[in-house]
C-alpha cells in the first residue's frame, strides 16, 4: 500500500513537471505572454461568471416549481464559497506576478538609465580632459636660448652665433616659439649635433631637471589622462571602450609629441616606469615614424638617430613592481622621497622657539 502510495504521488508530481511550463508561459516577460495572461484571467472571470449566472438560474427554477430550492442554495454556496475562494487566490498570485514583473522592467529601466548617465559622465570628463590638453599645448612657450648651459658671459655675446646655431638647428632667426612648434623646435635643439641617443637623452634629462615648467604640465596630464582611462572598472568601462578613448587621445598628438613622448618615458626620466606601462597597455606610439640607421634609429623625421635598440626595448614589456619598501615623509608631500620620511624637529629649534 505505502509502495503504491508513493507510486501514485511520483506520477502526480510528475504530471505536475509537464504541465508547469504551459503555466510558466502564461507568466514569460514579452508582448506575447502578456496577451496570453490577459485571455487566461478573462477566460477565468468568463467562466465564473456564467457558472454563477448559470447556477442562480437552476435555483430559481428549482424554488419557483419545487420545494428543493433552500437545499439546492446551501448545497451552491457551501460550494461556490470555496470555488469564489480560489479565483480570488488565482487573481491574487496573477497579480503578484504582473507586479514583479513590472518591477523587474523599472529595475532594467534603472539600471539602463544609470548606465547611461555613467557613460555619460565618463566621456564628459574624457572630453574635458581633452578641451585641457589642447589648452595645455596651446599655451606651451620655449626660447631655446634658455636651454643652452651657458655662462652669464656667453649669452652676452649670443648676437651673430645665436643666429648661426640657430639656422643650423632650424629655428631662422628666432629663438623662441610657441603652440606645438615648441614640440619641433625641442626635438631639433635635441638632436642638433647630436653624436648618439645617449646624448640625446642626455640633452633631454638636463631640460627635464632644469626647465621642466616647458614639458613638465604637458606630460603629467597625458599621464593622468591614461591613468583616468584605465582607473575604470570593467563594469563601468570595458577593455574595448578603454582602448577606444586612448585611441582617440593618441590621435590628439603630433609625430612630434610622439617622439618626445618617447623620450621621455625612458627609464629615470620621468617616473620609474608607470607612465610607460599605460603607454605599452594603449599601443600610444603606435603611429610614432621610426627609420633605422647605421647608429640607431630616427624618430618623427629627426636629423639624427634619438633611439638605439636598448631604448625601443623598453617599451616591449611592462615593468613589474614589487612590494614597495620605502618610508615616505606622508601628508602633503605624499610618496616625495626628498623628505626624509623620520623627519623631526631638532633641539636646537625647540630651544630657538
């Protein structure tokens, strides 16, 4: 008998397993099952209706030409009660359903408009980054009578071979220029006479440590730019949307700019290899003209070779950072090494004081 019983069962639930997805599809979300939800809940009320109407009419009958019709009207409503019970349960659950699906559809919605704001708050900043870095360029000014380490006494007999230098570099008969000239007239001043890359980088280094109000802005906005790029999660910023907006950037910048760029993000220049790693991540100098020569390589057109093979090599893989040990001094000077992190006042100033 228990065998049977849960032979009986198993068959039920399994006749419940096949009939559930005709009922599951009343409830899918899509203009179809929409309809089919309607035409389920009119076909239900229909029906109750005309059992209803149908019912009553027997009862009057019956209490018109018979003495059955106080029996017949217990027996109806001892059973209608529990019939009108269930169609009542069945509107409650529809209803429940149509409203989490209504909220599910407002929660989509959301979620789309919120996506939406966010990428539009990312490319407003991206652009306005941008707007900053033409701005940036615009305003770059250079005299490359500056740069050169003379002496008070030299520059006060520049004259006639301040000419002569600068119509060898390429400057005609002024020395200063402005807007993205400046990116030109750097590179020549850097390989004017040049014997070698080194000394190139070199040239370069000696401008980075004493004239870096020339570059120095121009370059840490463009890293901050790549840095804002790739700070992005992925759910907010794919792989693919990143590489676009770099792409974008990257096609703001003049051979010139891509030259230099290169210089200088070569190892001890700028940083210790941060700005270069976003530069490898986005393929930055992917359009940067290169040439080969016998003692190195030219860049953007250069007279002379600014790059070796040592220096291409450094932008064939990252730079992988370890654990950092250092101390640093903190608050305001951040990760600024030329403070020593254990600074204190000595005695002597608490004396002085």
């Amino acid at each position: 008998m228990l065998t049977w019983l849960k032979n009986k069962i198993g068959q039920l639930n399994k006749f419940l397993d096949d009939k559930y997805p005709l009922f599951e599809k009343l409830f899918e979300e899509n203009d179809s099952s929409k309809m089919s939800l309607n035409k389920a809940l009119f076909k239900v009320l229909s029906y109750a209706v005309l059992c209803a109407g149908l019912l009553f009419s027997i009862n009057i009958i019956l209490v018109s030409f018979t003495e059955k019709g106080g029996v017949f009207g217990d027996f109806l409503g001892g059973v209608l009660n529990p019939v009108l019970t269930f169609f009542t349960l069945f509107g409650l659950i529809a209803t429940i359903v149509i409203q989490r699906q209504e909220l599910r559809l407002a929660r989509n919605e959301y979620e789309k408009t919120a996506e939406a704001l966010s990428t539009q708050a990312i490319e407003t900043t991206f652009f306005n980054i941008l707007d900053l870095h033409h701005n940036i360029v615009d305003n770059l000014k250079v005299d490359i009578e500056e740069l050169r380490d003379k002496s008070e006494a030299q520059k006060l007999l520049k004259g006639i071979s301040s000419s002569f230098i600068n119509s060898q570099i390429g400057l005609g008969t002024s020395s200063k220029s402005e807007g993205r000239a400046v990116f030109e007239d750097i590179l020549n001043f850097l390989s004017s006479e040049a014997e070698s890359p080194e000394e190139v980088l070199e040239r370069y280094q000696y401008i980075q440590d004493h004239h870096n109000h020339i570059l120095g802005h121009y370059f840490r906005n463009l890293y901050q730019a790549l840095k804002v790029i790739n700070s992005y999660e992925e759910s907010a910023l794919t792989v693919a949307q990143k590489r676009k907006y770099a792409s974008i950037l990257r096609a703001q910048l003049s051979t010139k700019e891509l030259a230099l760029l290169f210089i200088n993000c070569l190892d001890g220049v700028s940083d210790s290899g941060q700005f270069k790693n976003l530069l490898i991540e986005f393929n930055m100098l992917e359009h940067l003209p290169i040439l080969k020569k016998t003692r190195g390589y030219l860049l953007a057109g250069s007279k002379v070779p600014l790059a070796n093979e040592s220096m291409l090599m450094q932008y064939k893989y990252k730079t992988e950072f370890g654990i950092d040990f250092n101390k640093y001094y903190g608050g305001a000077f951040g990760k600024n090494s030329g403070v020593p992190y254990n600074l204190r006042p000595n005695k002597q100033f608490k004396s002085d004081s």
